[in-house]
C-alpha cells in the first residue's frame, strides 16, 4: 500500500525502494510480484484494518499482515492509546470467514543479543532484549550519517533510508515569528536571516508584509482573510521545509488556532514559534506606518491590538524582549535555539 501518510513519515517512493532491494536481493523472481495499491492513511485503527482487508481482497489479496497498534493516530491528549495494542487483530479476526481474508498477525518482537535472534518480547523476557525503536534509528543513526546496526536492519535498506534521511543540519525548518505590529519581527527576522546564511543555510524569509502584497493581494483584514493568509504563509513554508529548506515567517498571525494549524502543517518537531512580546504601547511608539494612529481615530478598523484580538502563544519555544534586549540580541538567542535543534552547524 502507497500514498500519503503522517507528516515526518518515511515517503512510500523510499519505502518501495526498499521493497525492491529486498526482493532483488532474497526473492525468487518468478515466485513473486510487487503490486502497489494506492491508499492514504487514515490512521483509523481496527477499523482500517478491516477496511484495507476489503480493498485488498477486492484487489485479488487472501492475506493481510497486521501488526501491533495498526494504523494508530497514537495517544490522545491524556496520553492513552486510542486503541488497544492488538484490537486490529481481533476485529479482522471476527470477520474473517465474511471476508475470506486471514489476518496474519504480527506480535511486537524485540533483538535478544544472547540467542543472535529476533523473538517475541515479553515481560518474563524484556530484560535480556536490546531495545531500539524506528524513532531512535532515524534520530541516532540515519540523521548523523552512521550505519544503523546490521541485526537491526540490512545494509541495503538502511543505506537507501540514508539518502531520504539526511542529517538534522540539512533539514528543513520553519522559525515563526508572532506578535503585534510594529513589535520587532522582521528586524530581528532579518538580521537571524543573515546568520543563518553564514553558517551555510539557504534561507527564505516570508514577511507578513510582502505576501500581502503578492501570495495574499486582495484579501481583507477580516478574521477569515486573516486566517487564510497565515495558512497560505503555513503552506509555502511547509513545502520549503519539506524540500530540506529553512525558512522564517514574520507575520502578525494573531489567532492561536490558526497558527497551531500552519505548526502541524510543518511538522512539530521542525516548527520553532518565537513570540516577540512586545508591549502595545511600545509598537505605537515605533510605529512608522501610522497604523495605530489612524486606528485610535478611527479611521481604519480591524487592527490588532487596538480592535481585534491577538491571542498570546501558549506554548512558544521562545519569547523575545524587545524593550530589554536589542534586535541582533534576539536574533543570536533565537539562532542557539536552532543550533541546540540540530539544524546548523554553529560557527566557530
């Protein structure tokens, strides 16, 4: 099964990649054919389950491996599974005379370094196992350039998710700059620009401003006009960030939901949010355009801070004092956030 999955999810062109390694190198050719049956996860569980079952007898398939936690969308807020480990197993089970697909159900296993051996881990036996998940081979290994251990994976596997798996400083990431008008983003954008382009990055920087002018000309203040400007900024960053560029967002982006939107879009783990915590009375002291100006007269509606809400981040990996600390400050402290990530090399 190919199409799309989870962000940050290997993509099925290297899974099948690896998939042809594997049959060139231990399959009898004329015993074997690959077919590739197009589906998007929906990471929906048992239910998946026995739906992929349908789909693929209907596609001629008699069996269906499913393994532990099938198609899980993982822990809830709470931090408890969804589903039960092997609930997939058992609801396809339930109906396999109805489909006339058989499960072929696959328990967790876990390397025994004793026995040379993969075996099924218990509690009676998870001590004597050598623990390393796909996330610790990816973060560990792949993403440093190192060879991911033979009884883990084979050599032929581990050097094609090699290619699509580059190190952390040669991924792509999104800075992304919130706060009201006139608080310091783009200078503090600009200035992080350049030394991100002297420690060897290639950079884009999408102001608030200039996509207004160009992605997003036509479009209004109102909150829905609001809300697709920062998506469309949320979706040009993502596909930067997915091809391995970095790049920084400044943009007022006031409403939380909206830029939690752009953040999952992007992928957690490659979404830095710097609030740049600016008193309104400052940004009317800087402001050059005039905007809070005329907005105290009343003359333009719909500005931020003045009458319409700007909803503080709650969970930014930074925020920036602009009164206290001078812009090229803020610039050096949001960079040792990115270099503390992985994403640059630092200069010495």
């Amino acid at each position: 099964v190919v199409g799309m999955t989870r962000p940050g999810d290997i993509d099925h062109y290297t899974r099948v990649r690896t998939y042809k390694a594997m049959l060139e190198r231990l399959c009898d050719p004329d015993r074997i054919m690959l077919a590739l049956l197009p589906l998007a996860m929906r990471m929906a569980g048992p239910r998946e389950a026995l739906w992929h079952a349908i789909i693929r007898r209907n596609f001629g398939a008699n069996h269906l491996i499913v393994g532990r936690d099938h198609a899980s969308p993982g822990s809830d807020s709470k931090g408890r599974p969804f589903y039960d480990q092997y609930a997939a197993q058992e609801l396809l089970a339930q109906h396999t005379a109805e489909l006339e697909v058989s499960a072929v159900p696959f328990a967790e296993l876990a390397y025994f370094p004793a026995a040379d051996a993969y075996e099924e881990i218990s509690p009676a036996n998870a001590s004597g196992a050598l623990p390393l998940s796909a996330t610790e081979v990816k973060e560990s290994y792949l993403q440093n350039g190192l060879p991911v251990p033979e009884w883990y994976m084979r050599p032929e596997v581990s050097s094609i998710l090699s290619q699509s798996s580059p190190p952390r400083h040669q991924q792509g990431f999104c800075v992304w700059f919130t706060g009201l008008g006139a608080s310091g983003k783009t200078t503090t954008a600009e200035i992080l620009t350049v030394k991100l382009l002297e420690s060897g990055r290639r950079v884009t920087l999408l102001d608030g401003d200039v996509v207004r002018t160009h992605l997003s000309k036509g479009l209004g203040f109102s909150k829905e006009d609001r809300d697709t400007n920062i998506r469309r900024i949320g979706f040009v960053a993502a596909e930067i960030v997915r091809h391995g560029g970095a790049v920084i967002c400044a943009a007022v982006s006031p409403y939380r939901a909206t830029r939690n939107e752009c953040r999952a879009m992007i992928g957690g783990d490659r979404f830095i949010e710097v609030f740049v915590n600016t008193p309104l009375e400052v940004c009317e002291q800087r402001d050059t355009k005039g905007i809070y100006i005329q907005a105290r007269a009343g003359k333009v509606k719909q500005v931020t801070g003045i009458d319409d809400v700007y909803e503080t981040p709650l969970d930014a990996e930074i925020e920036l004092d602009t009164v206290e600390r001078a812009a090229d400050e803020n610039a050096a402290l949001v960079f040792a956030c990115i270099a503390a990530k992985g994403f640059v090399i630092p200069n010495d």
